[in-house]
C-alpha cells in the first residue's frame, strides 16, 4: 500500500524543499527584479530581506509542521478550532499555483521539443503571442496548436502523477536528489557558456549598475521582500506540511540556511546567464539592454528563442538545455505544491496518499486543459498578479499570526536550538516572528493591493 508520508534522510527533505523554492520566480523573475530595483544596490535589501525574513520565517514554518507531524487543515485545527477554515486556504490557494504553473511547464515542454530544430520560426515572438497564445486575430493558429499543447500538458501530468502517487520517499524524496543537482549542474552549464558569449559584459554591467539613490525609496524594499516570499515559498503551507514528514530529529536551522542559500545562489546564475545573453543580443542587434530586458513568459518564450536564432549551431545544444532547466524547475516546485491540500485531505478523511494524489491530479488536469488553452495569457495575468501580490503575501501574515501568537512558538525554542549546530535562537527571533513580519507584510502587502488595482 503506498501510503507513507516520510522521508527516507535529512538530505531528501532538504533537496526537496530546495527543489521546491527554486523555481520560475528564479529564473524567470528574480533577473528582472534585480535590474529594474537599482542593480547592484538591490543586494542591500535582497540580503536584509533573507536574514530578517526568509530564514526566521522558514525556521517558524519548520518548527511548527514538525511539531505537529500532521497536515496543514488538521494542525490548524488543533490549534484553534476557529482556525481550520485557514489551515484549509492556503493548501487550496497553493493547488491553484500548481495549476497555473503546469500550463506553463506544458509551454516549455513544447519549447523543448522545438528548440531541437529552432521551430520557432524566424519571428518568436509571433510564434508565441500568434500561433501559441492566440492573443490576436490568428484562430486557426490556435487550432492547430490546442493537441499539441493538450498532449504536452498531459505528458507533463503524467510525470507529475507518477512521481508523486507513490510513497513519499519512493517518489518526491529519490526524485529530488536526482532533479535537483541536475539542475543546478545544467544552469552551470548554461552560465559558463552565456560569459564567453561576446557582449556579455555590457550585459552584466547594466544588470550591476548599482543605482543608490534608489535605497531610499519603498518600492526596492518591497521588490525585495516580495521576491524572497515568492522564491523561497514562503507561507504557503509547504515548508509546514515537508517538516511534518520529517521522521528523525533534524537540524531544522541548519537545513533553512543550506536552503535559503542554494535558492539565491541559483537565481543570481540565473541572472548572470540571463543579462550576459541580454548583452550578446545587444551587441547583434545594436539595440541597447534596456530594450531587451522582459520578464516572465515573454523572456522565457520570445527573447531566448530569439537569441537561439542568433546563435548558430551553439543553439541546437544550448536551446534544448534551457528549455530542460526551466522545465525541471517547473516540475520540482509542482511537485510542493500539491503536497499540502494532498495531505489535508489524506489526514481530514482517512484516505491513501495514492488515492488522493490521483484523484487531486485529475482535477487539476482537467482544470488546467481549459486554462492552458482556452483563455490563454489573461488568465494568466490575473492567476499571476493574485497569487504574488495577495495570496502569498498574505500566507506569510496568516501564519506569523496563528503559529507565532496563537500557538505561542516560544514553546519550540528549546527544542530547535538544541538540534542546531550553527545558529541559535533567542529573543530576537520571537521579535522578528511576532512583530516585525507581520507589519511589515501587512505594509507591502496593502501597497501591493494598491498595484493590483491600477
Ligand atoms: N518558489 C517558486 C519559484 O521560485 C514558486 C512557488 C511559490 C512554488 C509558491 C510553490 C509555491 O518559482
């Protein structure tokens, strides 16, 4: 029967937690973050948004799921019965992002298979807004492309479902310690060879240019705060539900820093080897960066393919390698996000984790089918802008306020510092939990609300 919920060792947890925070906020949109907040003098806020937010907030998160060692929706519960209700939000709100990153992962599966030959055509952009996306006037585009995107999203569920139906360990925990250095080995790959591109350099000195007037302004301090919430996953009942299947006593401090330092350490090669191919296609064109630079599905789908047809031969290995990396990003972070609703549901009503995953995954491919096609980007868009700027934000004042108050995390100190073999816990840690998070979320997340309405 596969029905356990544990992991094998503390390095398939860590490798999965890793596998999950490493994602497209990493590649896709931690560079453009970096360049458009004051390059270089981003790093300032960036780091203090690490040490006051992203490590004390995992710590929180970790602690807690692994003194429960039950789902989300049932640890609420025990807390307060008035709060199951939450502990039932955030794992739904998390299933909805695997849905909107599988249509994506569908896209670059597509991708994949085109960069082989440069599919894409002459005008990428075209390719994917026209052909791809139907945002315009082109339906018969789109009707030749609804199999195709159907039968990329289905191999995509599939992979999904066949790693994620079995045991634990068998499935997510073996997979992560195999996908997860792969990818980084792959984005070395890709880094090495986008600096020996000529033009890098421009690339890379417009992405560094630190702009320091900029530290006194709001909003690269909430770009900050608000990538770290995004990159790392943040309060969305993830970290939670992966310490609850924690079985030994692990050093939960240790393992946030080792976590929080592999996911920043990806997103900057990112940058590197986004901005040095910026700086190439520069240098090709004669457009300056400033007018290259995109983020999100335009980067990924538009400016790579366009630089993959400006690149020669190079491009037959170097296009299929992205792709790859994207696609095992994609797929690793899918893999946390269905984890919290999947165990809810498996502790709330006695059923298998087999069961469950399989149900869970039907619906969601039934859901995203429609998404993915259908719709196309405005969904998209609105899916996007409600998950960055509410929702996650949101999941991080939720839980600041029912572990840290309501449960009275003091009770965990003791426990966590005496595991730990490098930093310890104290007074500062509960100052930073209790007060600071909260309003200083509750601050960005208002101006960020204040963006979705413009
Ligand atoms: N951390 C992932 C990334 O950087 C995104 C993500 C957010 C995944 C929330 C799961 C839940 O792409």
């Amino acid at each position: 029967m596969t029905d356990k919920n544990e992991w094998g060792s503390n390095l398939s947890f860590v490798f999965a937690m890793i596998g999950s925070a490493v994602g497209l906020g990493n590649i896709w949109r931690y560079p453009y973050v970096l360049y458009s907040n004051g390059g270089g003098a981003f790093y300032i806020p960036y780091i203090v948004a690490i040490l006051i937010m992203g490590i004390p907030f995992l710590i929180l998160e970790y602690g807690v799921g692994y003194n429960f060692k039950s789902s989300f929706a049932k640890a609420a519960r025990k807390i307060n019965s008035k709060c199951e209700y939450l502990g039932w939000f955030l794992p739904v709100a998390v299933f909805m992002i695997m849905i909107y990153y599988s249509a994506i992962l569908g896209w670059d599966g597509i991708y994949m298979m085109l960069s082989f030959t440069k599919g894409w055509g002459a005008d990428p952009n075209n390719f994917f807004t026209t052909t791809l996306l139907q945002s315009s006037d082109s339906f018969m585009g789109l009707l030749n492309f609804i199999p195709v995107i159907a039968v990329a999203m289905l191999a995509g569920w599939i992979i999904i479902w066949f790693i994620s139906h079995r045991d634990l360990e068998q499935g997510l925990g073996k997979v992560s310690k195999i996908l997860v250095p792969l990818l980084f080995i792959i984005m070395i790959i890709i880094v090495a060879f986008s600096l020996t591109l000529p033009g890098a350099s421009i690339g890379l000195a417009e992405l560094f240019n630190p702009d320091w007037s900029l530290l006194t302004h709001f909003e690269i301090w909430m770009a900050a705060f608000g990538q770290i919430v995004f990159s790392l996953s943040l309060g969305m009942s993830i970290a939670f539900t992966y310490a609850s299947y924690v079985k030994d006593d692990a050093d939960l401090i240790t393992n946030t820093i080792s976590i929080a330092l592999a996911n920043s350490l990806f997103e900057n090669f990112a940058a590197l080897g986004v901005f040095s191919i910026l700086g190439y296609m520069s240098l090709q064109s004669g457009t300056p960066v400033a007018d290259l630079v995109s983020q999100g599905t335009g980067l990924v789908f538009i400016v790579y393919p366009t630089v993959f047809n400006v690149l020669g031969q190079w491009a037959y290995v170097l296009g299929p390698l992205f792709f790859l990396t994207v696609y095992l990003a994609g797929l690793t972070s899918i893999l946390s996000t269905i984890e919290p609703l999947s165990f809810s549901i498996q502790n709330k009503f006695a059923s298998t984790r087999s069961r469950t995953m399989t149900a869970l995954i039907i619906v969601a491919a039934a859901i995203s089918m429609i998404y993915a096609t259908s719709f196309g980007g405005s969904l998209l868009g609105f899916v996007d802008t409600f998950i960055n700027q509410i929702a996650l934000l949101l999941g991080v004042v939720i839980e600041c306020i029912v572990f840290a108050w309501i449960f009275k995390v003091e009770k965990l100190i003791d426990f966590l510092n005496s595991k730990s073999k490098t930093i310890k816990l104290g007074k500062w840690w509960l100052i930073i939990v209790k007060y600071i998070l909260p309003i200083f979320i509750s601050i960005i997340w208002i101006g960020g609300m204040f963006d979705v309405a413009k």
